[in-house]
C-alpha cells in the first residue's frame, strides 16, 4: 500500500496551487539575522506571487545589503543608533549568553537578562524613531499597505498596523516563556505536558520536571510582565490613548510559528496559529565544482558538515583546537564553516570554509552528520534532507531544539564550552554508526515532507487570504476578550461554591432548626 | 488587490493534488442517516482513489440498500435485532425529542436520557454480535485490512481496530458534552468561551451564560462517566484485560471533526484533529427539467428550498397546515420536501416532493431562502452555496447549529412546536430582504471557499497518511497519557504550596524564636 509521498507534494508545487494573482502590498517589520533570513524566504515568495514587499527598517539594520539588487524593497529612517551599536548589543548578548557557565537556568538567565532588555531597548528606540517620524509615517499611510507582517520578537509592527489601520501577521519562533503567544495569541499551554521554551524539557516529564516547567511558567509570567511596562507607554503615546503591548499584538490575525509537529511537541493550537517550520527548506542544488570533488574524495565514508552560529565568531584558540583534533581523527571527510585563525590541530580530512552552502551540503548524498549549534533554521535543513546531529547549542532557542532532536532520537548534544575531543569523537561515531540515528531523522524528515501543503505555500496563502478579506476575523478566538479571571472562569467557580454553601448553609440550619424544635417537642411531651 | 479565491480551489482540484496511489484497505464502522451520508462521501472518494472499502454493518442497518450497485464493499453480519427494532428505536428517541415541549434543558435532557441510553444498549448489542463473532473476526483479520475509520457517535471501531492490530480514524460531528473529544481526544474545552454542545450559547457569554456553561460542562461529566462503565465491561471482556472506553478511544491517529471555523466559535484544537465540516458539499447540478421549469416560473422573486429532517415524518395535519399557509403566502414559489397527507391551505406557489435534490437546488441562482431542521449536512449545503436560513430546529445538535447560524447573522430561529403562519412568514420576510442574512451567508460561503486545501482532499490525504506510516503518533499530545489531576497540574500547585506554607512556617517560627530571644535579652538587661 505504501504511496510515493513526494509524488503528492511535487504535484502541489507544479500545479499552480498558488497562480500569481492580483498585487498587493505588504510592509514587513524585520528582526535580525537568522530571523531575517527566515521572514525573507517568504517575502521572496510574495514577490515571486506578484505582491509588491517593502522591508521597513532603521539606518542601523545589520540585514539590509542596498549592494545586494533584490526585488524587495527598504524603506530605510533614520536612527541616532549605528550600525556597530546594534551589532555591538546582539553580540555582547550572544557571547555572554554562550559562553557563560551553565549553572541554574534561574542564575544564568539573571545573568542575562539585563543584556536582553538593554537589546529590547535599543528596538523599542528603533520603534520610537520610527513612529513618531511624520514624514515617514504619512509616506506609509500614502502607500496604502494591504497587510504589516511582523516578527514580535522585536515588537514594533502591531503598532504600525494600527496606525496605519491595516491588518497585520506574526511569524514567531517563540517567546520567552511562550509568554506573547499566551496572552496576545490566547493560546492555551498546560505546564503538565507543554514544556516552556528554554526549559529543555520534553513533552513526558516527571514529577520533578513538571514542577520544574510550572516555576519557569510562574518565572516567566511575572518577567513579561515588568518587561512590557515600557511598551505600554510608548504605545499609549502614540497612539494618544491608553493601551497596552499585549492589547494591540491580540490583534494579530494570523500567526505564523516557525514549528511543526517533526520538530515540536503535539500541543493545543488555535484556528488562527499556523505551524509552518521548515518553511525556507528546499531541495539541494549542486555543489562548487571544487566543493564537489573534495565530498567525492571521501569514498563511501562521505561527509560530515559542521557549522556554528554566524552570530558567534570569537572561538578561543582552545577550542578550536579541541574540535579539529577531534574531527581529524573520524574516517569521514570534513567540511567546516569557520572564520578564524586555523587550528593547530587541523587534520588533513578538514577543510575550512568563511561560508558553506549549508542546504546543499546537507542535502548532499554524502552526508553523514551535522554539527551544529542548533538554530532553528539549520535543524529543520537537517530534518528537510533526514541528517542526524550531533548539538553543540550556545544561545537563545538553540539548546531546546538541540533538547528536541534529542528526544526524537536525531541527535546527541554536548557542551560546547566543555566538551573534550573524544566526547566529540564518540558523539560522532554514535550518530554516524548507530542507525537508529539516521533512522529517525528520516522518520522526522518523512513526517516533513508528507504534509496536505507545503509550509511556504500555507504561508503565502493565509498571508493573501487576510489581503484578500482584510482580516480573518473568523478565527479569532473569544478568549482574547477575556480577562485572566474570566478566561479560567475563577469568578464562575466562585459563584458556585458560593451557593453551594449558601445551600449548604440553609439546609443546615433548617435541620439544626427542625431537630431542636423535635427535641423539645419530645422533651415536652416526656414531662407531661 | 482582490483575487479570485474560487480560480485557487479550481486549480487545485485540476491539479490532481491528490493523484491515485497504491491501493489501501480501508475498514468502516458507521453510524445511521445524516452520519452516513457524511461518511459515504470519504468512502466514495477513498474508492475513487483506488483504495478498497469494507463497511462492517448488521442485519438490521438501514443504511444498506443492496440494491444500490456500489464500489463499497458491504460485510454484514447476523444479529438478533430487526431492521424495524432498530429503526423504532430511533424514531422514538428523534420524536420524543422533537415533539417534546421545551422546558429547560436539564428537564427534557432528563426526560429523554432513558431513549438516549436505550439507543446506545442497541449499538453495544450489535458492537457484541460483532466482535464475538469468531468467523467474522477471522475473515476480518485475514483481510489485512491497513486502517479502520469510525464514528465514535456509536462506539465498537476502536475495538476492532485493537482486536485487529491496525491503526483507527475517527469522524465525528459532535459528543454530549464533547466528553469524547476532551477525554479522550485531549482537547481543551475552556468552558468560558467555548459553548458546550447543546447549550446554544454562543462564545460571547454574559456571566450568567459562562455559568450555565459550566453547569452543563459538569453535568455531562458525569453523566458520560455512567454511560461509559457498560462500555468498559465489553471492551475488557473482548480483550480478555481490564480496559476502557476511552482507553481505547484515546489511540485515535486523527479526529475528523465534521465542523470548521465558517460554522464554528474559534476554539483550541490539538494537530490530530481536522475540521472538515462541509466536506460532503459539491457544486450544483441541473435539476431535473420540470423541476427547473417550475423554478424558472419564479421570476424575479425567487424561490424557497423548504426540507425538515428525513427522520421525522410524523408532522402533525395543524403543524403542516400552520407551515403551508405562510408559504402560500410569500411572493416566492416554494419547494418543499413532504410526504404526508397533502395541507389543506396549501398555496399554489408551493410544490410539495417526496424527495429533493437539496445541494442542487441550494446552489441555483434562484434560491432565496432555505428553511431547514438545522441538521449539520443541510447547513453546510446553504453555507457552501450562500444561502440565508429560517431554522426549525428538531433535536441532537439541530438547536445548536441553528444558534451557531444566527449569532453569525445567516439564520433566523423558530421554534417548531409553536410557531404560527405569521411567525413564518415574517422571519422568511426577513431572511429574504434583509440584505444582511444574505451578506452574511455570503460571507461564510467565502470563508468555507477559501481554505488552502478542500476538506475532502484533508480528510482523505489523513487517512492515506495513515495508512502510509501506520499511523500519525507524531501528533498525539503526551496529555493523553496524564490523569485529570496531573493534566491539571493539581498535584504539582499542591507540591508548590505545600513548599511554600512549609517556608513560611519555618520562617515565622525562626523570626518568632529570634524575637522572643531578643527580648528575653533586652529584659535580662533591663533587670540587670
């Protein structure tokens, strides 16, 4: 009975499933670098669809590359902000983050967390600059946007959307402690089996872990809330009344997570989330010719492709030094992403690379493994092409997805800050040799693939339908009208109790009543 | 920027998305009537694909017409029941429940549980005749077949598929309470927004209404806890191990729901349900030439399509007399499906027929109004081809779906049992000229319309998903294996507390011991 899955899926891409239709116009409030390269697989495909995309971003923008012609257009404002201030945030935030000692979450996070809100900070300045700049504001609402798509990750775009009076959608990783898809998306989470982003948690705790997943649940709460404070006055300034972050990112018509069901948990979802991880994957093409020659030159051994973050660029000599002597000695040759001084330890199967063509690497026939830091992007290639991965995570998402791929069987993780050389050997040897690993990246790659749509299409198309009827209003849950005491109906259930003790309250005392009346009757009657 | 959303589902239904594979063998366990209506159009497309079907039914079914040639396979086996018994059943649960005066809900709820639970009894009786029937059993198993698919409205599919060692699918409109799908499907059901089935409340609820809510919440609770123990005693006798109903229930890969979010209040949903409510719906075709031509004499007016639920055919003469004199009246001519004795005040703009091409006639552009039963099938007839309605509702879910169509402006509600001619006549004014019923029903239309994939093509793609990995465990969310208590995360908030009253009882003692020390000191010193 088995059916040729893909044969499904290349059908769907040939078969005009999405015909160019009529244009529209789309503003896109963009975060920064691997988020970037996400949302832009998306806005090519708009562009592609015929829609007329304008990337709204500051003077400081690390992503824009005006020496890069695209048919995308920047619509650049002017910030006090420099582009090495912003890069000089991301990256003490990243390194600290990396390279900081894994005591307890709550004592690195602490730790952290001041580096996080001085970024906030520095997006929601980027926001002010924008806003409250008239000419450029009035150049928008002239343009006459269809729809704001937005990374909430960096907020700023729901703003936009309601100033401009246009309909906007997310597309989202996560948040910290899932905190922005709760209470602006009503997306429910039950601690008992929904393990919170960055907890490295499965979906099958233990007692332990459940109480664990609960305090971040409790942790979390109370950081976002301090955290959009801020938020809530430049919004309530600019629009000239009182409002709040989280009101106006409720407002989201459709939210775009880059997840699925091969990478995440199975977890409650609400008609207007889309699970659309994945969705920048695409078939492997072809090699540099000398790339090509130096994969082929490993005989049946094959490849394995290593590449770490391109946010973390300072690696210590040691380091290095560790990872190329652990990699010179795997039979397999060696194709590594790195951009800094060569190791002394290099071994003669490694060769270095300032930039690999990652997809098509992994996509490579002869590809064993992948060592990777864990960004979300580089673990759904590796899901895309079914290479299992060893994990070296460093920052943000990375060692949950790393954690993911874990439970899923697709991969052994290490720490990268203390990992020796023969712990690297040996994860090595195990996902390459054992092939259960390889057995279920498949699995998680099959699962991928053998979808009704493809992720980008499912994209593109809930993108055009809010074009088309301004909004899609019909799957917005109830819930987002709701406060917290509502939503749990805590002010119901007190209702009830309260007249189930009233009730038991009188009936009580009607017996109380009763039975004295009985026993003085009957005391009565003794004495006559 | 609008496009034209139809030439999308056009394409893809050209496309050959889902092009014929290698054949599967599909096992059915159905429900009666509108249930089967529904579930006969996956089975026809199932057959259309390529895939083998067997529908496993008794000798009392009244769906099986052996004189229809059909594609579908039919295994009936032998039970003491009747046809009649069956159908009397039935008729006597669907009258009960239409006839009887509306009291409250928990009245006539009550007062019918007894038909309700003698209905169930009757499918457990057949559930037994099947699965202890050896031979049956045996041919079943050396069938092979790759899937079964079921409605849980009457249980036993599950059970087969447990004795048969193969993966089972579920297709459902609805359960009391949504018992099934939050007990064993895992879904959450926040009772503060999202209506109970049955209650007729919509999900913009007054405090009273979040209450009543609850309160219907609690009662099928329980209720659906008794009816289940008989279950559990043939599920474990069958499987020779102590088991449940919901035991096995929970093992479902997917939940087709037969609702989507055109019909239905936005609600969480988990990634193995699809809501593929309408997916029996179809263009419209010819009607048939003297049918047309009565249509046709309509004119500018238009017509009425006017059908009441095929299980009740008991109309009292005042009832129809009552209905046929506000027909007489509206400048429209009517149609209307009756086979009863002819009423007296029939007008002559209204043609009665023993049976109707409902879909055929719900899609010409002459049709104005529709003034139905309200049962799920016929509303989504009218929500796929626009059509505003007069609601009549009966039983089961009819009152309920009725209430879904007027909170979303399509419907007007009568009741059946009291109306006068007047009262119909009015809401059919008022559906008929109001142009808002009509914008509204337009609306649903496009939201219906306008869905990356068709809800057919969803199901069957599902099922062949199915059948493909042997089944979808990538899906189901881990709550299934947790108790009510751990899935609330009470034993975990007990934990907490229990930590927290500890600590602060330690505390307290500490700075009590400190503070008597203290002035203990300060005493001896003031002495001294």
């Amino acid at each position: 009975m088995p059916m040729k899955w893909i044969s499904v899926l290349l059908l769907l891409q040939l078969s005009g499933h999405f015909s160019p239709g009529s244009c529209g116009k789309v503003l896109v409030w963009p975060t920064e670098y691997s988020h970037w390269i996400n949302m832009k697989t998306i806005l090519d495909a708009l562009v592609q669809r015929g829609h007329e995309v304008t990337v709204l971003t500051s003077s400081a923008s690390i992503l824009v590359d005006p020496n890069k012609p695209s048919a995308i257009q920047f619509e650049i404002f002017p910030t006090s902000l420099t582009k090495d201030d912003f890069e000089d945030i991301l990256m003490r935030l990243t390194s600290k983050w990396t390279y900081m000692p894994k005591y307890t979450f709550w004592t690195y996070f602490s730790l952290i967390q001041d580096n996080i809100l001085e970024y906030f900070d520095c997006i929601q300045k980027l926001c002010k600059d924008a806003v409250l700049n008239k000419n450029l504001m009035r150049k928008l609402q002239e343009s006459r946007f269809d729809v704001v798509l937005a990374d909430p990750s960096g907020p700023c775009g729901e703003l936009l959307a309601e100033l401009l009076k246009i309909p906007f959608v997310y597309s989202l990783r996560f948040s910290f402690g899932y905190t922005i898809e709760k209470y602006s998306g009503g997306l429910p989470f039950p601690p008992s089996y929904v393990p919170i982003v960055l907890s490295e948690l499965s979906d099958q705790m233990t007692f332990m872990e459940r109480v664990k997943n609960m305090m971040y649940v409790l942790y979390f709460d109370f950081w976002f809330q301090a955290f959009s404070e801020k938020w809530d006055q430049l919004y309530s300034e600019a629009l000239g009344r009182p409002t709040t972050l989280f009101e106006l990112m409720r407002k989201a018509e459709i939210w775009f997570i880059r997840t699925y069901w091969d990478f995440e948990f199975p977890r409650p979802l609400l008609p207007h989330f889309q699970f659309v991880g994945g969705l920048h994957c695409k078939p492997a093409k072809p090699l540099p010719k000398e790339m090509e020659e130096f994969v082929q030159s490993s005989g049946e051994n094959g490849i394995v492709v290593f590449s770490l973050s391109m946010v973390v660029t300072n690696m210590t000599e040691e380091r290095a030094n560790v990872i190329a002597s652990a990699l010179a000695q795997v039979p397999q040759k060696v194709i590594w992403r790195y951009d800094s001084k060569i190791p002394d330890t290099l071994g003669p199967n490694t060769q270095l690379y300032k930039w690999i063509p990652q997809n098509d690497l992994l996509g490579h026939p002869k590809t064993k493994a992948f060592i990777t830091h864990g960004g979300a992007n580089g673990i759904y290639e590796a899901i895309y092409h079914g290479i299992p991965m060893v994990g070296l995570p460093m920052f943000a998402d990375q060692p949950d997805n790393i954690a993911h791929m874990k439970t899923k069987g697709a991969a052994v993780r290490l720490d990268f800050n203390t990992i020796s050389s023969t712990d690297l050997l040996n994860a090595l040897k195990t996902v390459i040799n054992d092939p259960l690993y390889k057995e279920n990246a498949m699995k998680l790659s099959r699962i991928h693939h053998d979808q009704p749509v493809k992720p980008l299409d499912r994209t593109v198309f809930w993108i055009e339908f809010v074009m088309r009827h301004k909004g899609a209003k019909h799957l917005r849950p109830a819930a987002l009208d709701l406060t917290w005491v509502q939503y749990h109906s805590l002010d119901v259930i007190g209702f009830l109790l309260a007249c189930v003790a009233t009730a038991t309250f009188v009936i009580t005392k009607c017996v109380l009543f009763c039975c004295r009346k009985f026993l003085k009757t009957g005391k009565k009657k003794k004495r006559e």
